[in-house]
C-alpha cells in the first residue's frame, strides 16, 4: 500500500514547543485519515529546529464505498414531505427510493451509495486544514500576506511544504494543496551552512537518507544518543566524568541539526562558589554541560558544549566564543555570590517584610528559631547568641519550642 511523507520546512522553532509540535502533527492528521475511512499501519514524528516531518505507512489507495440508507414519509404522505426527502436522499423521483414495510405501514427508504474518493484527494484536504488550525502555543504572521484576514499563523516563518504520497515499488505523487501561497511539492534543503542547496525527495526513506547526507539528523531521539554518547566519550578521554541531564540534553537536541560535541574550560577560582551556583550558570546562561572529577566527584573547570556545524578549524572559535561568554557570567554570579556573604542571616531576618516587631509573622517564629539552633551551632555544639529582636521572651513565651 502507499506511504505518505509529509514536511513543514521553517525557521528554526523553539526547543521547548518540539516534542509537542510532533506529537500533535501526528494526531491530527491520523484522526482526519481514519475519520475519512483511511485506516493506515503506522504513523510516526519527527522534528529538527528547522522541519516537522511526519511519515505515514500503509495508507489505503482510496476510501471504501459506502452505502447508507435514509428513512423517508410514509407512502401517501403530502408531496411536500416528499419533495424534501427527495432533496435529502439526493434523489431524482420518488421511484428511485424502496418502499419497505413497517408496523405503522409502508414507508420510502432510499438507499445511497457513496464511491470512496481517491487518497490522495483526501489527504490534499486534510493537510491544509491541520496547518492552518495547528495550535501552536505562540505563533506569528510574516510577509505581505499577513496583512490579509485569516492568513497563515506559524511559529516562525513556513518556507515549503513537501508531501509525496505513492507506493513503494513506485515514484510517488505530489500531494497537490497549497497553504497561503506556498505549494507542497518534493523538495527540500538540508543543514543551513554545511548543505543548503534543494533537493528532491520521494518517499520517508530517501528522503531520511539524504538529509542524513546533508547533514542533518531526522530523529531527536537519535540526536540526544549522539550527544550523550560523544559528551561522555570526550569527558572520559580527558579523565572527566559528565554530569548528565535529561532536560538540558533535550533541550540542546532542539537546538541542532548536527550536532558536534566540544570542550571548553573556565578560571578554576570560580569553583570556590558552592557548585549548585556553577552548574546553573553554565547551564541556563549558555546550554552547557558541566564535568566532574570521578574520583573526589567536585566539579573541574571544564564544560561540554554542542556546535551546530563542523567547523574548518576544528570549533577553536566556538569554543573561545562560549568560554568568554561563561566567563562573563561566572564572574557576575560570583559578584552577587560574594555580595550576599557579606550580610549575615540575622541581619536579613531583622529586615524581612515581616516588620521588625514580626507582628505580621508570628507562625514564622517557631521556626526561625528552631533553624537559628541549627545554621549557627558551633563545633562543640553551642548556640550564638541572637538578636533579642528574633528571639525575645515575649516571643519564647508563645512558643513554648523557641526559647530566646
């Protein structure tokens, strides 16, 4: 049976709207073909920065025939009853309908019978609907059409459309539709700086094939194994181990098509702030991954960051562009790090909105108390004293727990 191949080639689309935009595009077009009677084998997703692309196996050649039958008035009833089920059923004269026997008496009953229209008329229907109505969670309009009511919306500019339906013994067919102006076809273009020239595509497999030649890797999940297997490979060359996480590494597979694994360091005086701090600045400010020695598991002044193109000159630039960003925004984290250590935690406490009689926070004082014992016992495990503001008999009788 045929395959359809379908791809929406944009801009590049945020990380975070990927795995949904996928999923989404794979359910809406399933339940429009088996709404229409095109019960297929299998439909699976896939999404890069710049393409959504759905792959569907075992598409039917065109829809059943059906065949309905529509009760109409009983035999005798007045001609205008008759006229409108003539015009209901679709019939020419009221000799076309069977007349069939009932409790009540005989009554008309047309029997309708629908051919099923070709696949590929059906899916050139479906298709622009899903794009048009596609809930994007933002979306935008660009160009002189989006001056016009109703134009298409999109999360970042749509440049082509490619939809190939046919079996696969077969060259397939051009799904012909078009969607604000851009006409589906059977060409596309893969990675923007290492192969943009077009090319043409028939059906999932070549079509993964040559992008796979032009630099470019169809599946996420294939892109998130690269990472992870080349990140880890590098770490281990150099006698680090990679912090691993799942939502950092998802989200940097949503960022590339390609993706090439590098290593970049940092002043090692920035690993004297607590390492939480490190790895949250490495990680949200530039998308990074940090490592760690595996014998003490500290941090080391090293981190892992993935390119989006092999570089002549090996990454040497894009390795010094994100160390000098990262060394940027360590020292700013390790500004604020270092402001806030001047300020002991009494002091924020007697400053907090809860006044400095603590009037408006009395369900707070048991439990400040409680965590002052614990934040400033010594080694021998003595208290210091606090201010009589935080702890006060006033409040320790109250609180039975809190003694000041």
């Amino acid at each position: 049976m045929p395959d359809f191949l379908l791809e929406l080639f944009s801009e590049e689309s945020p990380a975070r709207m990927q795995a949904r935009a996928a999923e989404d595009l794979r359910k809406l077009v399933a339940e429009a073909l088996v709404g229409a009677g095109l019960l297929y084998e299998g439909a699976k997703a896939f999404v890069t920065p710049r393409r959504l692309a759905l792959a569907v196996k075992g598409v039917p050649v065109r829809q059943p025939d059906v065949k309905e039958e529509k009760k109409g008035p009983r035999v005798g009833a007045p001609e205008g009853a008759i006229q409108g089920f003539l015009r209901a059923a679709g019939l020419k004269s009221i000799g076309e309908a069977k007349v069939v026997p009932d409790k009540k008496g005989d009554f008309y009953l047309a029997v309708i019978e629908k051919p099923g229209r070709p696949a590929i008329e059906v899916i050139a229907e479906i298709v622009p609907e899903v794009v048009k109505t596609f809930p994007w969670p933002k979306s935008m309009r660009w160009g002189e059409q989006s001056a016009q009511p109703g134009s298409l919306g999109w999360v970042r500019p749509l440049h082509s459309i490619v939809a190939t339906f046919g079996p696969e013994t077969e060259e397939p067919d051009i799904v012909a539709f078009a969607v604000d102006g851009i006409k589906a076809g059977d060409e596309t273009r893969g990675h923007r700086f290492m192969a943009p020239r077009p090319f043409k595509v028939r059906r999932f497999e070549d079509y993964a094939a040559k992008l796979e030649k032009a630099k470019v890797v169809l599946d996420p999940e294939r892109r998130k194994e690269i990472i992870l297997a080349d990140a880890k490979n590098l770490a281990f060359a150099q006698g680090y181990e990679l912090l691993e996480d799942a939502g950092l590494l998802a989200e940097v597979a949503g960022l590339v098509e390609w993706p090439v694994v590098l290593m970049g360091s940092f002043d090692q005086a920035f690993l004297a702030m607590p390492p939480e701090i490190v790895r949250a600045t490495i990680r949200n400010n530039q998308k990074c991954f940090v490592l760690r020695d595996p014998r003490t598991s500290q941090l080391v002044d090293k981190f892992i960051l993935v390119a989006n193109i092999e570089a002549e000159d090996g990454g040497k630039a894009i390795i010094a562009g994100n160390e000098r960003v990262i060394r940027a925004r360590l020292a700013d984290a390790k500004f604020f790090y270092d402001t806030d250590l001047k300020t002991r935690l009494e002091d924020r406490l007697t400053k907090s909105r809860v006044g400095p009689n603590f009037s408006q926070g009395k369900h707070f004082r048991p439990t400040i108390c409680n965590a002052s014992r614990i934040l400033t016992a010594g080694r021998s495990g003595e208290r210091r004293a606090w201010p009589k503001r935080i702890c006060s008999p006033r409040w320790s009788a109250n609180s039975p727990s809190c003694r000041g």
